[in-house]
C-alpha cells in the first residue's frame, strides 16, 4: 500500500499579487518555479524558514534575493508578501 504525499498549492493576497507583478519577469519566473517545486514535494516547511516576528507572516522561502513571506492554512500556502531582501522586512 502506498501512501500519496498531500499535495500543496498557494495563492496570493491581493498586495502580494501586486509586489509579484513589480518584480522582474527572471525573479517572477524563479518564484513560481520554485513555489511549484516546494509545493509538489508534499513537505514545503521542508524547505522554509520560521519567522520570529510574525507580524509579516509565519514563514519565508528564499529565492536569490527575493523573499516570499507565507502563512500556511491547511493545505494552502498563503503568500503575504513578496519582495526584495532589502525591502521586504521594513
């Protein structure tokens, strides 16, 4: 018997939809690759990092110099923000 791994998705809150589209197309590119990646292999916190001030969000994922900010919400990674490492924990 084999046991399927949950699979994930996510969705963007309207501001983070909004930082996404003003990144470059090469990081918007990287971005979703990635978040599809993570999210096919059933264990995305695998690959995320824990935030000690949550008033951005629970967890991150670092992409190059972008950093996408997400709570999780059953099975569904809800991205917060989106941004440049300089400019996302302001």
């Amino acid at each position: 018997m084999v046991s399927k791994m949950p699979v994930y998705k996510y969705e963007f809150t309207r501001t983070s939809y909004k930082q996404f589209k003003k990144l470059s197309p090469d990081a918007q590119q990287r971005i979703i690759t990635k978040l599809d990646k993570y999210c096919q292999s059933g264990k995305p916190l695998a690959f995320a990092h824990q935030l000690i001030d949550f008033r951005l969000g629970t967890f991150r994922f670092r992409m190059g110099d972008c950093r996408v900010i997400f709570d999780i919400d059953q099975q569904t990674l809800v991205i917060q923000a989106v941004g440049h490492r300089r400019e996302i924990y302001l």
